[in-house]
C-alpha cells in the first residue's frame, strides 16, 4: 500500500462522508484537484452542471489520484485505531444465526479470525461474499461491455467549463467517454 487503481472523480456527497470520519480536512490538505462540476456533450446537446446549486451537500468535490487517496483513508484508519492487515487476503466470512460476525483471513503471518460488529465487503471485482458466499452476484446484459483508459499530459480544460470539472460526452456509433482532468 498504496497500490496503483484508475483515478477516481468523487461527488461532493463524499465530503460529509469525509467529516463524519474526521479526514476532510487531511484530504483537502494533500492538494488534489478541486471539482467544482461536470459538463456534458449528449446527442448532440450540451450543459453544464455545477455543483455550487442551494440544497446540494457541497460545491465541490475532487479528482483524485486512487492511490494517493487511499493511503490516506488508512491512514487516518490507523490513526483512529483500526487494526490494519496488509498484504492479507480476507477468504470467507464467519456467519452466525444469519448474521456476519467475523472473517477469516490469510496473511504474511499466518491464518486468523477476526470478529467485528460491522462489516463491508471492499473486495471489489474478487467478491468475497456476493461472488463466492452468498452467491448473488448478477450481472446485467447492458454492463457486459469494454472500457478503455488513458493518461494525457501537457493538455488545457476547455473553456467556459466549471474548475476541475469532469466531461462526459456520448459518441456517434454505441459509446460514450469521460475525461477528469
């Protein structure tokens, strides 16, 4: 850790998330890009949306470098005394009465069991319980597609388009593409 991920565009739903866990400001200190908005380009329309509007959570957000990002959530896990294993591979959930109360894990130390009151499956793609427990990962015909990506340097935003903002622009022939600057 940090290990490397796609850059991540967060929405300013995030930032009371961040307050609540006591690292909004941490994250704001490391410097990553502000996102004030989005501008979109689809079917041959164009609008902007800007994230400053009464009632939204907050008028910003930010483009993030994933692994950065990430480093300092467990970071910040330490500092609020979460026992962090890395380099371990979390292998099954414990379930008693129907209900989730430890997991069993494989690390550079050894085998263990860890109980917990809470627990959130961030095993991604691996799927530790909808995947290979409880089986009921389903996948919908629409989202069996490909994804491509890439980085550009040395490049300008577009003019007339909110600080930071991500675009989102639909293609002529089935597709679609964002840049996050």
């Amino acid at each position: 850790f940090p290990r490397y991920q796609i850059g991540e565009s967060l929405l300013p739903s995030l930032l009371p998330i961040l307050d609540v866990l006591g690292v909004r400001e941490r994250i704001e200190r490391h410097g990553f890009v502000r996102k004030e908005g989005a501008f979109y380009g689809w079917g041959g329309q164009e609008w902007q949306l800007g994230f400053d509007a009464q009632g939204r959570p907050a008028a910003y957000s930010f483009q993030v470098v994933r692994s950065q990002f990430d480093h300092l959530l467990l970071q910040h896990a330490r500092t609020q005394g979460v026992c962090v294993r890395e380099e371990t591979t979390a292998r099954s959930i414990v379930f008693e009465n129907g209900r989730a109360t430890a997991a069993s894990w494989t690390g550079a130390g050894g085998d263990g069991v860890t109980g917990f009151r809470h627990v959130i499956d961030a095993s991604g793609r691996a799927g530790v319980l909808a995947a290979r427990q409880l089986r009921t990962r389903r996948f919908h015909d629409v989202f069996r597609n490909v994804a491509t990506w890439g980085y550009w340097g040395g490049t300008n935003p577009l003019p007339g388009t909110p600080e930071g903002a991500i675009g989102v622009f639909s293609l002529p022939d089935h597709g679609w593409c964002w840049l996050i600057p």
